[in-house]
C-alpha cells in the first residue's frame, strides 16, 4: 500500500517527481517481480479536474504519470494495481487551513462572516476512518474481480 506523496508545496520539481512517481514505481516494480500481489495506490481528487488547481499542477502531473506508468508495469502480469482516489478526507490532526477545519473553526468563534466561493464546485467530504475502512476492505478482499 503506498500513501506517500509531495504535494509541491515547497518541493523542486524533481523531489516530486521522485515521491509520486520513481518511489511508488520502484514499489511496484518490486511487487511485479514477485510474481503476484496487490498494489494499492492513493490517488486524489485533484487529478480529476487539475486545470481547476492550478498551484497542485506539478502534483497532479505526478500522480498522473504514476498511473500510467503503472498500467504499463501490471499490464499482462498477475500483479493488481488498485488506484485509491480520495475525495477530500478530514479528522483529527487536520491543519486549521483545511476546509472542513477552518468551517468548525470559524463557527465556534462566531465569525458574522464567512468568505466561500459562490459554491457551484462538488465536493465529496469522506472521514479519515471512513477512508481506513476502505483501504482494510481492499486489502482483505485482494484482487479486484472483473468490473469492479
């Protein structure tokens, strides 16, 4: 299961690049060469719309070009590679910049104001154990069957 990743925020261009794709393809690689296994891959929802984030361009470059790198590898191999797109996961530990955070912030301080977009983007809020009950189901069950 890999879930490291550089979101670009500070990092040179390579440094994201060796985090979202040269150390999940080694991973992967490794598995390959096993013979069997599973890989699962944690992906975002930013990759979705990318021209939408504009500041996460280099990140989800990156997670792009792992993907398709990864169907190469798997590609005619009995090794799986399960892609984990998470939409916009909170819990505790958050940063207070977070959306989800900064809304319970701003209301337990009584902010008279909130400062939103005009609120014609979706978006999917999933709880952090909502997210580690998924990744314990994919892992439990293994391979993912035909149409899944």
């Amino acid at each position: 299961m890999h879930a490291a990743t550089d979101y670009g925020r500070e990092a040179r261009p390579s440094a994201i690049v060796a985090a979202n794709v040269t150390f999940p393809l080694l991973l992967l690689e490794t598995l390959a060469a096993s013979g069997r296994g599973v890989f699962v891959n944690t992906d975002s929802s930013f990759t979705k719309n990318p021209a939408d984030y504009a500041h996460l361009q280099a990140y989800t470059t990156s997670k792009r070009q792992f993907l398709d790198w990864a169907r190469r590898v798997v590609a005619g191999s009995a090794v799986a590679c399960v892609n984990m797109r998470l939409e916009h996961p909170y819990g505790p530990g958050d940063r207070d910049d977070k959306f989800v955070q900064r809304m319970i912030l701003d209301c337990l301080a009584g902010k008279p104001e909130i400062d939103l977009t005009p609120g014609e983007q979706l978006r999917d809020f999933v709880h952090v154990d909502d997210v580690v009950a998924a990744y314990r189901a994919v892992l439990r069950h293994g391979r993912p069957q035909p149409g899944e």
